[in-house]
C-alpha cells in the first residue's frame, strides 16, 4: 500500500500482487485488504511541514517533508479501521477507515 501525506490530508492506493504464467505483477485492489496477508505500507511525505501516519498499532514518527517510511502489518480481522496522523489530530482531513475483508 501506498500513501501519500500531503498539507491537505492523506491519501492511499493498496495493491495485490497477482501471479499468473510466471510472472508477477501488481493490480489495484478496490476494496481494502485481504484477511490474512501481511499488509506493506510505504508511507511518504509529500507536504510541506511533517505528518505522520498511524494503522492498527503501528506508526510513523513525524516524517519531516520528503521524507518516506515502511511498515508490515499482518491483517488478522476482518472490519474498518481507523488509521490517522498523529501530528495533525484535529484536522479531519488526516483521518480514515482502512477496509480488511
């Protein structure tokens, strides 16, 4: 998954990877997660002032501009959950739900 911290808020495109005939290619999955695959997420800042990005227990520190972070995460449930910022609290433009089915 990629997400992308901006001065307006975040945004995210999650990819699958897909195998077929040998080969190996990325698709773009529409509806969230999968239950049971180990979740990649390349965070980067692309703002001007630092933002930080937070999902089922794991966060970035305040990434200052420019720069890009990675976490894993294994997605054990299924449901809606919230991901944030944590610099950027009140703004609700750094707020979401992350979809696991």
């Amino acid at each position: 998954m990629y997400v992308v911290l901006t001065d307006k808020g975040i945004r995210y495109t999650m990819f699958h990877e897909l195998s077929t005939g040998g080969q190996t290619g990325l698709i773009p999955a529409r509806l969230g997660g999968l239950r049971g695959e180990i979740a990649v997420f390349n965070v980067w800042n692309k703002g001007k002032r630092p933002h930080s990005f937070s999902l089922l227990g794991k966060k970035t520190g305040a990434l200052r501009p420019g720069r890009k972070a990675e976490f894993s995460v294994a997605l054990l449930r299924r449901g809606s959950f919230p991901y944030e910022s944590t610099v950027d609290k009140g703004n609700r433009k750094f707020h979401g739900l992350f979809l696991v089915r």
